[in-house]
C-alpha cells in the first residue's frame, strides 16, 4: 500500500490503549516564557510573569476540570491532581507568546521565515532542551508487583500455600512432610505465576511499543532555507512549522501565517467537539484560549498555515498537564470480562462444594469416622477442592493468545492499538469503507477535459496548446485555473524527472489537476504572473476550494481570460478562481468559455449538453471536477485580504456570478485486491459498504468495479424504494427469517443513497435500508457518515469503518473498529483503532485473526478443564463422600494445572485459522459466548467424563492386582482389609495416584490434537507437514509434559517427601489407547456436524 518514498510522508502520532503512556510533568522550562538575546545562538533567559492574569483566569474550566481522553489512562487521585492543576496553571499564567507580535517571537527565537533554524542551531537546541518528546511516568514498582503477584489466581494460590503450612504446623500432630512439600509447591507455583506474568506484561509492552515505532510522527520544517520532513521528536523551539489540513501539531506553535478557514480540533484536550479557528492576531488575554497559539496533539482539520514552535515535550501545554492521565487503564476487555465472569461461576461452585465437604465432615465424618480426615486433612481437601475446579493457566493462556495474535498481525503489516480491537475483529457484522484512497489506489490522472460541450483528452489539449503556440486561449484559461486553483505543490528535487514520475506534494485530486495543467505548460510560469492573495480550502461540506489571485505580470491576463476581459481588467483587480463539484457549482455559474476563448451566456441548452457529458463520465467511474472564475473589481471588495470579514465577503461573490472555464474527468482506479477481499469477506458473512463523498453515479460505477454491487443497473434501488411506513406483514417476515436465522431475502438486494437523501431517512426507512446487502451512500458529510455509523450500530451491528482522510475521522472513532491506512492523514491514524501499512486486502486477514482468537481461546479452555478441573474434582469428592483414598493426590493436581497442562494451552494460541473460519457468520457479542453450555458438555459431558472414568478404572485396576479390590475400599474410610499392611498399602496408593496422574497427561495430549479444530478433521488440518495448518509447537509442549510427569515421578528423592511414584510402562500405552480413542470419537462428532450442521448433532457441537 505504501511505497518506499511515501513511507517518509507519515504524519503521525497515535496513542496505544496497552502501552504505559503517560507524562510527567517537569518544572516549566524558561525556554517558553523567556525573553532572548542571541549571542551565537546562545540564549539568555529572563522569566516573564504577567501579575495581571490571575491563576484561575489563566486555566479555563474545561482545562481546570480537564480529564485527557487519551488511550490507556486514567486519573490519579484526587490529591494529585489538585496539585497538578495547581502546577500547570501557575505555569500557564507565565506564558506570553501570544501576547506579543510574529516578529517578536521570530527574534526571540532566533529564527526566521526565509532561512529556519540552521543545524548547527537545531544541535545545540536539542542539547538544551532535549527531545519533542513526553517524559516517563514515574515508576510505581510497587502497584506493577503486586498485580503480578495477585492478578488472576494469586490470590487463591498464596491463601491455599498459607491454609497448607498451618496444617503441617501447628495444626499437624505429626506434621506431615506431604503437606509441607505441597504448601512449598504452591508457593512455589505463586511465584512462578508472578514471574509469568511479568514477563508476559514486558513481552505484551515491547510488541505495542513496536506497533509504534512504525507509525513514525514526521512533520514538514523549514531549515537551512529549505522544506524537509523532520521526525516530531526532533523538532526544537524555534523551528518553522507547515500545518495542513489533516497534520497533528507536534508541538506549541505561534501562528505567524494563517488561512481563512484554518480550524483545529482541540477535543483530546478540552472535550469539546467545536473546532477552534486559528489566526496569526490574539484574540484572547488568556494563553489557552487565544486562537494565535496551535497546541501540541490538536489537529488540523482545514485550512493550512505556517507556525513557530514555541514549547516542545513536557513544557508544552499537553506535557504539563498530561500528569493527571498518567496511570494506565485498569479496565477489562470484552474476552477478559467474559473469563472474568466464567471464573465467577467456578469460583461460586467450588465455595459450594468447599462448603458442602466440610458440611458432610462436620455432620457425619467427625463423629462417625474421627480418624478418617482430621482438621489438617480438612484444610488440605478444601485446598484441593480449590485447586481441581479452578483453571489456573486460564488467565496467563488468554493474555499470551491476545499478544500472539496481536504480533502476529503486526507481522503481517497490520497494527493494533490495542488488544481489545483484536477481540473486536472476529464480531464485525458490517464494514463501511471510504473510496478515495481506500477502495482507489489514490493515483489520479485527468482523462477527459471540456470546455463549453467541446470534449477532448489531455494529450488533444496538449496537441492544440502546441499547434497553436499557446494561443488557445480558450485551453490557457483552463490550464491557469488548474495550475493556480490548486494546493498542490511540485517536490523541487524531481523536478528534472518526467512529469508523470514527479513528486507532488498535495491531495490525490490536486496532484492530478497540477499534473495535467503542468502538462500544457509550465504551471510556475503561471504562478510567476499571478499572485495568490486569499484561499478557502477545499473541505468535505463545501466541496469547493476558493483561490483569489492577484496580477503581478501584465501578460498573465491574456492567459487568464478573453480579450475583451483581458482588457478591462486592472492591475488592483481581483480574480476569483474557484475548482470543486459540478452539481454544487453549476448553479453559481451564469456564463460559460466557448472553445474559441470567449465567454458567452450559460443557457438551457448548454447546461443540458454538459450535464450529459458529466453524467457520461460519471457512469463510468470518473470524479468530475468543474473550473470556474469570476472578476472581482477592487471597488466591490470592502475589506482586504487579512481582514478576518475577508472570507465571507470571497465567498459571498462566490454564490453567483461566475464562468464555468471547463470540467475534467479524473479518474482513480480501484486497488487490484479490492473485488477478492470484498467477495472473500461476503463469504464471511460481512456485508460491505462504500461510503463516499463522490458524486452518485461515479460511486455506483466504480462501487460495480469493485464488487460491492453485483445487480445489473436497472435492478439497482434507490430512495424510492424505502417505505415510511413500515408494513405489519413487513414485521411478521423480519420475524420469521429472524427465527430461522436465514437471511432477509434469498435474492442479493443493492441500493444506492446520497446524502441528501439520507437525512430525509425515518426509523422505519433505516430499518428497511440496513436489511440491503449491497449498499453505496454517495455525496456524504462527515456528519452522515457518522450517523450511518450509529445507524447499523442501533441494529446491533458490529461496524467496522475504513477511511484515510480528516473527514472520515469522526465516523472511524464512532465505528467498534476504526481502520485507518498507512498512507492516511494524522487525525484519520488517530482515531482509528487498526492501521493496514500495506495492502488493503489485510482487512480480510485482519477479520480472520479476529475470529481466530477468538476459536484458540475456545480451545483453550476446553482443554483446560477436563484434566485440570473436572477429572481432578471427583477424586476429591469421592473421598469425602464415598470414603475412599483421595486417588489423585492435591500435589499432582497442581503439577497437571499449572506445568503439564500450562504449556500446552499456551501453544494453541498459535493454532492457524480453519478453512471455514471465513465461512461462518460473524460472532453475535450478546448470544456467542467464550464459555457456553456447548464447550462446558464437550469439556466435562464428553472428554472430561472419558479421562475421568479411564482414569479411575487404570487406578483401581492397578490396586486390584496389587491385592486391594475396590470393593475393600469403597465407604471403608480408611479401614484397610485384613492382611494389608499399612505401607504397604500406602505405596500402592502412591502408584495408584501416580497412575492417575499419568493417565490425565497421556490422554491430554490426544485432546489437544482433537481440539485443534471444532469442525474440521486432522486429516484436513494436519498439525504437521502442512504450511497452512501445522502447529510446530505442539510437539515441545508435549514432550515438556512428558519431562514434567517423569520428574516429579521418577527422581526418588521427591517420591519419598511428595508421595509420588514410578509408574509400571504399561500405563504410559494404556492412555495412549484411550487417547486414539477420544480422537476416533470426536472426529465423528466433527464428521456429524459437518454433515448435518442444522441437526441436533451440530447444535450441540462447541
């Protein structure tokens, strides 16, 4: 998607919801309230405090009540930030850059407007003052500690390890050397989650700060006499800053030359969502409110200007009050509040069984059997107790699958701000997409010109400027329009390059308008004789840009109008140029450019013949621009170009009046992934949508070219075809496919709106709309892209929206998941939550890793609890209800939770997609839970209940032969059959035990290979010798749970304290047997969905 050159036009600076960002605030520099002198650039500093303004004047109360909206904080106390409040307004009262002139501030700082700063100053600037960049937060070793020790299950680890050690002393009489060896166990184990857990926080930190380093934040500068593009960290007071439409300022600027239309969206600071104009005179005593200071992390989002960096880092007005957001967020996300709550669920079961052992203790066991569990033993059956029904690796395994996924998206060019949006991803129902540069390659070039109903290509333009040796100039009026009415500007160092290979500096409409008028010649010649005095950008709710021009070369005029106009135009006249959307200007246009040069009336019959040439190009996909000009004599100007009345009274004389010079016809081709991507993800279940500024019929076009309309034209509906009232046969339908769960209508539904149509839309017509599985919004506003956005998400909608421009910014931010492109604007990377740094058909892998984490963590649980919740309760139980030996001693359950059942259910993290992850519907956020009946009857009802009773019957088939029937077991209590020594017995108990333990791991591995796909086979997702579906890691993780079961088995040192023991080779095959066993099972189970998905066998499937 980025080209190497245009990797160096990134302008950006986005926050990062998982990154620790926050800003310590330092004392305030003298740099930015000082007086200067220049000794070799050397400044002297004298503080400057203005005793007039008050504190509490100096600090507004939308920034004295301030809480920065910025990604991954939250407020300190409420101490803290009082004094921070203080702080920065003291600090902010000492400012006065906006109390004094653009050529005051240009010797302050030692700077200039022709030349900048030079290097030798920029050096010595950033030794003194350091980086553009925000300090770190202070440490709070402390609080991060604890929650590594304490977050997931610490708590209940460390509180079990506790309750243990009390049983082995004082409470054991003897003290039993088990129960110290496992207290030990489970500290060790609260140790080694703490540990985890600090390693995954730095691993999930270094991938998001990576995600950030390649989104670089540069910036336009003037130094040494030249533009270059300067990374924002290395900005220093003083520097000339240009600011467009778009760009995010880096830094506290000091307007010295503004547009008329120059405004800033200062929401991140204030909240409020008014954008601020911005001038060159101040307007308000007070620093924060005066509208000639631009401040750091506001952006642009019209008009252009040039600044002068007053305050960079933390003195800037953002560093210093930045400190009451220097916290990081605390909040769960959607998948963390859905383990969250399953883990609730646990936790309240094993409360009850923990309450219901020691009921059945207290009430019958006490009295009647006082030998069989003493206190201590009590203690240790409820730790245990705790230990079976809670998944201990369930919390590192979900953090560790969301960063995996998150690196490997990073990976693959895609970045996520957070790990939230990467949940998010897998739910989305509905992508809205802008054209211009998203669904378009944003290369434009002019195919078609007219003028008057003359219609011709550039190269017959170029042909006629040639033979008639620039005499035309009915073609001359059109290049000078073109040439002049135009932002962009040519890169000088290509300028020696062909002109199709030459950098433009500029907008992808503006690049193309500039090339082709600099195809008829040189545009600098022009630009030599004409003077620009005033502009009004182009901006999404005019669709117009306004250029006034004033005469510097007498020959311009016959270059820029016809003879008899030439003629009475004077040298203090003014000539109004005017480029933008032919249905907004053709109204303003009363005369029209013949081919000959003249100007003659715009009638009926003319307007007709035009619009059928731009309804032409517009059906055949090509943006139509209209050129217009107006002579503005200097009497009918009351004001004057710097006057801030100047704008309204330009753009009164732009309403009427005007000359329509010619239209041309741009065209920007679609991206060659773009009709892949949205039938791939059609095929998802994801409807997908463009939502354009662009005239109707040129959306349509290029929509068709695109594959988003797929219905000839004539079957294509528009407004007409909504209903305002919605019928009741209309509701009984809706709620009978609903019921079904089919879609709406069989037969592909498209439509087409434009804005204007659609705030005339009632409830009931955006109903009807939002069933449409094909649907193009032209013309659009910001505005109603917004309500589009909020429209489907009121219809319980997950929206994704993609956009690259200032305008697309608000929809980005309102939409579930904002996906902005590499090649965007600042405040469109800003607002989103997902960048794409390259192809545009990331999106559909994007969507993928979204379901797909989604799946893993599916996975992952339900391989962690038959083994190490449901097969480790029923020895538990079995004991204190039946009275037989605890058959799985505490100490193993602890091994299987966390160390041989652990690295397994990390690894399915890296598990690859299905092959029909793209062939399901979108995940429903409210009925599709993480944790659901169907995954608890596949975990406990189908594979806990076989590991479980495998388990058992290897166990107390082994006593059996070892002279210990079950039947002298069963409701004995511990009362051994005559002739059984107690060692004896107790060794063979230790096998049994062992045995138990070994059967669990064994039988693990085969549900970790079943569990590697929910529907498919592992013949058709192989976990090895196949690039799309292996998973390598698997076979580490097995083997370190094999390395984990001999160590704690066969090392006789740990058998003797920790009550383990060898186990006879047999039953290392035995479970494997059962294993094959399990995968014969459920890939019938899988083989039964797959062929009756609707049946009672596919609704039961997980």
């Amino acid at each position: 998607m980025l080209e190497d050159g245009e990797k160096e036009q990134f302008h950006r600076r986005i926050h990062y919801a998982d990154v620790e960002s926050g800003f310590k605030v330092s004392s305030p520099l003298e740099r930015s309230n000082s007086r200067v002198s220049t000794d070799h650039d050397s400044l002297s500093i004298r503080p400057h405090r203005r005793s007039s303004i008050e504190l509490s004047s100096a600090l507004p109360i939308q920034y004295r009540t301030v809480s920065f909206q910025i990604a991954g904080s939250q407020e300190k106390n409420a101490v803290e930030v009082q004094l921070a409040k203080k702080s920065a307004a003291k600090a902010l009262a000492d400012l006065d850059w906006h109390l004094i002139t653009p050529d005051e501030v240009l010797k302050r700082l030692s700077t200039s407007t022709s030349q900048g700063l030079s290097k030798e100053q920029v050096n010595r600037r950033l030794s003194q003052y350091g980086k553009n960049s925000p300090s770190h937060p202070p440490n709070r070793l402390f609080q991060t500690w604890f929650g590594y020790f304490f977050k997931g299950f610490g708590s209940i680890l460390l509180l079990g390890a506790i309750l243990v050690f009390i049983s082995w002393k004082p409470l054991g009489d003897p003290p039993a050397q088990a129960n110290l060896a496992l207290a030990i166990v489970l500290l060790a184990v609260f140790f080694i989650q703490a540990a985890f857990n600090a390693w995954q926080d730095w691993s999930s930190s270094r991938v998001m700060a990576s995600i950030t380093t390649m989104l670089p934040d540069n910036c336009f500068l003037l130094r040494d006499g030249a533009r270059v593009t300067v990374i924002a960290n290395d900005i220093v007071p003083g520097d000339v800053l240009y600011i467009k439409a778009g760009n995010k300022l880096p830094a506290d600027v000091r307007f010295i030359e503004m547009s008329s239309d120059a405004k800033f969206d200062r929401s991140i600071l204030t909240g409020e969502s008014l954008p601020l104009s911005g001038m060159v005179d101040n307007t308000d005593e007070n620093y924060l409110e005066t509208k000639c200071i631009g401040l750091q992390g506001t952006h642009c989002i019209s008009g252009s200007g040039i600044g002068i960096v007053v305050a960079t880092g933390d003195t800037t007005v953002f560093g210093r009050i930045a400190q009451l957001t220097n916290t990081p967020k605390t909040g769960m996300t959607t998948l963390e509040r859905e383990v969250f709550n399953f883990v609730l669920v646990i936790v309240a079961f094993m409360v009850t069984m923990i309450v219901l052992v020691i009921i059945i203790w207290a009430a019958y066991l006490r009295k009647s059997y006082p030998d069989w569990i003493n206190v201590p033993t009590l203690i240790v059956d409820c730790v245990s107790v705790a230990i079976a029904f809670i998944p201990e690796g369930l919390p590192i395994a979900l953090t560790a699958s969301l960063t995996i996924t998150a690196n490997l998206m990073r990976k693959n060019k895609i970045l996520c701000k957070s790990l939230k949006t990467v949940e998010t991803l897998g739910a989305v129902s509905v992508i809205c997409s802008d054209k211009t540069g998203t669904l378009t390659k944003n290369k434009m070039f002019v195919t078609e010109c007219c003028i008057g109903t003359y219609s011709m290509t550039p190269q017959s333009a170029k042909d006629e400027m040639t033979s008639s040796g620039r005499n035309n100039t009915a073609i001359s009026q059109m290049r000078l329009i073109a040439g002049l009415c135009n932002s962009g500007e040519f890169d000088a160092g290509t300028m020696h390059l062909p002109l199709s290979d030459r950098k433009i500096n500029g907008d992808a409409t503006d690049q193309a308008v500039l090339r082709f008028s600099e195809s008829l010649g040189p545009v600098s010649e022009l630009r030599n004789m004409w003077r620009k005095t005033f502009e009004l950008a182009f901006n999404s709710k005019n669709k117009f840009m306004v250029r006034t021009l004033a005469l510097t070369e007498p020959e311009g005029r016959s270059y820029a109008l016809p003879s008899e106009e030439a003629t009475s135009f004077a040298s203090d006249d003014t000539l109004l140029t005017i480029k933008g959307a032919p249905d907004i200007l053709i109204t303003r246009c009363s005369m029209y450019t013949t081919i000959d040069g003249n100007s003659k009336a715009l009638d009926e019959d003319v307007l007709e013949k035009i619009d059928e040439i731009k309804n032409g190009w517009s059906a055949e996909g090509r943006r139509v621009i209209l050129l217009a000009r107006k002579i503005v004599k200097k009497d009918e100007l009351k004001t004057t170009p710097d006057s801030s009345h100047f704008e309204k009274e330009i753009s009164s004389h732009a309403r009427s009046g005007l000359t329509l010079v010619g239209i041309l016809g741009i065209v920007d081709p679609p991206r060659d992934e773009i009709p892949s991507v949205v039938s791939t993800l059609r095929r998802a279940g994801i409807r997908f949508f463009m939502v354009t500024g662009d005239f109707a019929l040129t959306a349509q076009a290029i929509a068709t070219e695109c594959g988003i309309v797929t219905n000839p034209p004539n079957m294509v509906k528009d407004v007409s075809s909504l209903s305002r009232i919605k019928l009741v046969s209309e509701t009984a339908s809706q709620s009978e496919n609903e019921s079904k769960d089919i879609a709406i209508t069989p037969q592909i539904t498209s439509i087409v709106l434009s804005g204007p149509e659609i705030i005339t839309l009632n409830d009931s017509q955006w109903d009807q709309l939002c069933k449409y599985d094909e649907i193009v919004f032209a013309r659009t506003t910001p505005e109603q892209k917004l309500r589009i956005v909020r429209e489907f998400q009121k219809r319980d909608e997950i929206v994704a929206m993609t956009g690259d421009g200032v305008n697309d910014a608000p929809s980005l931010k309102a939409a579930d998941i904002g996906i902005a492109l590499g090649s965007g604007s600042d405040i469109a990377i800003e607002a989103a939550d997902m960048v794409l740094l390259e192809s545009f058909s990331a999106v559909v892998e994007a969507v993928q890793y979204g379901r797909v984490v989604f799946d893993n963590l599916k996975k992952t649980i339900a391989y962690l609890l038959p083994a190490g919740s449901f097969s480790e309760f029923w020895p538990v139980m079995t004991n204190v209800a039946f009275g037989l030996p605890q058959i799985l001693s505490s100490f193993l359950m602890i091994i299987i939770c966390c160390f041989t059942d652990c690295a397994a259910a990390t690894v399915l993290a890296y598990e690859t997609p299905e092959a029909d992850v793209l062939l399901r519907k979108p995940r429903n956020t409210k009925t599709d839970r993480l944790v659901d009946w169907q995954l608890i009857l596949q975990a406990y009802g189908f594979i806990g209940v076989i590991e479980t009773a495998s388990s058992f019957a290897m166990s107390y088939w082994y006593l059996q032969r070892s002279g210990i029937p079950f039947t002298d077991l069963w409701f004995k209590y511990g009362k051994l059959p005559e002739g059984i020594d107690q060692n004896y017995a107790n060794a063979r108990l230790a096998e049994a035990s062992s045995i138990y333990f070994v059967n669990l791991v064994v039988m693990q591995w085969f549900n970790l290979m079943a569990l590697r796909t929910r529907r498919l086979s592992i013949f058709q997702h192989p976990p090895a010798f196949n690039k799309e579906t292996q998973n390598l890691y698997i076979f580490p993780a097995i083997l370190f749970a094999l390395v984990m079961a001999i160590f704690w088995l066969y090392i006789p040192q740990l058998q003797s304290v920790l009550g383990t023991s060898q186990v006879p080779v047999e039953h290392f095959f035995l479970p494997a047997a059962f294993g094959v066993g399990i995968l014969i099972l459920d890939e019938g189970r899988k083989w039964g969905v797959r062929r009756w998905p609707e049946s009672w066998i596919g609704k039961l499937a997980w």
